[in-house]
C-alpha cells in the first residue's frame, strides 16, 4: 500500500486553508446578526433572492392599489358631499315650488321673494356642479378644466370615466357624470329652477305646478346617483383594505425568506467563536515546529 508523502509545508498550507474557512463562516454570521438579514446579497442564497425580488414586486404593487383606492375614496367623498347638498337644495326649491303653488295665501310680493330664493339656489346648485377634487370637477369627467358647468348652466366638461386601478385588472370609476345628475341644457336642473323662477314671478300655476313634478324627478335622479357613488365607494374601502392586509402577508412572507432568526444567529454565533478558537489552537500546534526544533 503506497503512503503519500506529507510535509510541513502540506501541513500549515491545510491548517491554514481550513483556518481561513473558519474565520469566513464566523463573518458570515457576524454579518447576518449586525444587519438582520440572512440575503445580503445574491450569491448568499440565489433561490431566496429571487423569491425575495417577486414578493417586494407584489408588494410594490399592492402599495399602489392602496394609493389608488385612498385616491377613489378623496373622488368619492367629494362627491357624496356635493350629492348630499344638491339633494337638500333641490328639496328646498320644491318646497318653494309647493309654497308658490298656493294661491291663497302667496301675493305678487311673496312669489317675489320665493323666485329670488329659487334664484339663489340655482347659483348653490352651479356651484355644487363645479365641486372639484385636487383642481379637477368630480362632475366634469376627463376634462382638463376647472369646471363641469358655465354660469349658463350648460355642460362644458368631457364625457368620459375616471378610473382607478384597485386589484389586477380591477378598475373602478370614481366620478359622476354631470349631465348623469344635472343634465344639461334645456332639461338641465338649472333650466328647470329658472323655469320655476319664472313661473313664480307671473304666478303661473301651471309652470309652477310642472316645476314641482320635474324637480321631484330631479331628487329621485340625484338619489339614485348618490346610491351609485356610495356602492362604489364601499368597494373602494374594501378594497383598501384588501390591499393593506394582502401588504402584510407579503411582508411576513419576506421576513420568513431574507430575515434572520436572531436567537438561532446569535447561537450559531457562538458556535463558530468556539469552533474558530479550535482551530486557531490547532493551527498554532501545527506551525510551532521548526527546523531548529528538529536538530536539537
């Protein structure tokens, strides 16, 4: 049986080699307890990097949705509150209008003052119309404006669906088209106020009497919009939160994939302290001898 030949130089080479591995694997874990972390970098776990890349992508996205949707909910709250007083105003106009109808009691300078009321109340009713969020009318769609309405009370926003992104391939509106609510034009709510103003003046019972059915349909169509809005608007909580708790279980995820357990690193801490300090005493037995030591 062939023994391999080995010398002094073969021994402090290996000692050192293994001694030098040692101090790396003690590094290592120095490192991973100072920073927390088990990734530092791709090569210390490549499998895990890449996952680590795919869960902060999700969680980037799942960010955004929640923006979106904290954006929704700033669109909508405007809105309900606008839907809110144009519903009060309207009402207000029609109890006008049921006032005004009664003959008996409402002179000449009583329909006056009901028609400079009605008068005022359309102006509220403009402004409710031209309500905006962050310089852009919850009313007016894609329009790169300042307004839904002119003083006219005719329409001179952009058709067209304000949406935001709450999931993937999830989108959901968040504004309300004008004319959807107002109208616009000759069958516009503010047409129909000042056909009631009007009326009131000349004390026409008629006008007075078609004012009261037409805004009647103009409460139940800002109803039935306000429902709209506030259905959309329970989807966009939802989604909010959808977005924040789906957030959390990214970051759990990730913790478990690049996070160190600090209790196990630091055992393992020491574990490599006592098996450096091994080889650190090994190594010194192994180098101590000399040639001087072999020719006493």
């Amino acid at each position: 049986m062939a023994i391999g030949r080995v010398t002094q130089r073969m021994l402090t080479e290996g000692s050192l080699d293994q001694l030098q591995r040692g101090l790396g694997r003690l590094a290592r874990v120095q490192e991973q307890l100072s920073t927390g972390r088990i990734i530092n970098r791709p090569s210390d776990n490549p499998t895990g990097t890449t996952t680590a890349m795919r869960l902060r992508s999700s969680m980037a996205d799942q960010t955004q949705y929640s923006r979106n949707a904290q954006d929704g909910l700033g669109w909508l709250t405007q809105v309900d509150a606008s839907l809110d007083s144009v519903t009060s105003t309207v009402k207000r106009a029609r109890d006008l209008a049921l006032q005004g109808a009664n003959a008996s009691s409402a002179g000449p300078v009583a329909r006056e003052a009901l028609a400079i009321e009605v008068d005022g109340l359309r102006q509220e009713l403009l402004a409710r119309a031209n309500t905006s969020y962050l310089d852009s009318p919850v009313f007016g769609g894609v329009t790169g404006g300042s307004q839904a309405y002119d003083a006219t009370g005719t329409y001179v926003g952009t058709i067209g669906d304000v949406n935001r992104r709450i999931a993937g391939g999830v989108v959901v509106k968040v504004d309300v088209d004008g004319p959807d609510v107002f109208g616009d034009g000759a069958t516009s709510a503010f047409a129909e106020l000042a056909a009631l103003s009007t009326a009131l003046r000349a004390g026409d019972q008629a006008g007075i009497s078609a004012a009261i059915g037409t805004l009647n349909t103009r409460i139940d169509t800002v109803t039935g919009a306000r429902t709209a809005a506030g259905t959309r608007f329970q989807r966009l909580e939802q989604a909010e939160q959808a977005a924040a708790d789906a957030r959390i279980s990214l970051e759990n995820q990730l913790s478990t994939v690049e996070n160190a357990d600090l209790a196990e690193t630091t055992v393992e801490l020491k574990l490599q302290e006592v098996a450096y300090q091994a080889a650190l005493a090994a190594t010194s037995r192994v180098m101590q001898p000399s040639l001087l030591d072999f020719l006493r």
